[in-house]
C-alpha cells in the first residue's frame, strides 16, 4: 500500500509574515535574507537548485531582481555559488 502525503504549503507571498524579508540589495541584510530563504526551501521541500533559483526573484526587490538575472551561475542554475 502507497502512503500518499500531503504536498508542501505554497510559498508565503513577498511581505508577508511568513515570508523572508525582501531583499533589496542592502549587504548587511544578506545573511538574514539567505538564512529565512534557506529556512523557506526546508519548509517547503524545495530542494533541487532549478526551483531555488525558480523562486528567490520572488523575494527580492526589482534592482536585485536585474542583477541576478546577470548573473551567469543563475541562468546555468547554479545555485552553490
């Protein structure tokens, strides 16, 4: 017999409680932001580098958003660097 589980909750929107805190390009907030990220993808069992990188534009500000679309390791989702 095949135990069926329940899938994850979806992600919490940008700005809400439960959300990471938006990540508007400021260094000092780069550690909180990876950390309530990191925090979100166990939650969620997100694991696999494609939906880390499928989602984290959602928790970031337009600015950062650009900038990390620049990024080479993002568009070959590389997530480990």
């Amino acid at each position: 017999m095949t135990t069926l589980y329940p899938p994850p909750p979806p992600l919490p929107r940008r700005g809400t409680k439960d959300a990471p805190i938006t990540f508007n390009g400021k260094y000092h907030d780069v550690e909180d932001f990876l950390r309530g990220y990191e925090g979100l993808f166990a939650k969620h069992n997100i694991l696999t580098d494609k939906e880390k990188r499928e989602n984290i534009l959602s928790y970031c500000g337009p600015t950062v958003q650009d900038l990390i679309r620049a990024l080479r390791s993002f568009r070959r989702s590389d997530w480990k660097t």
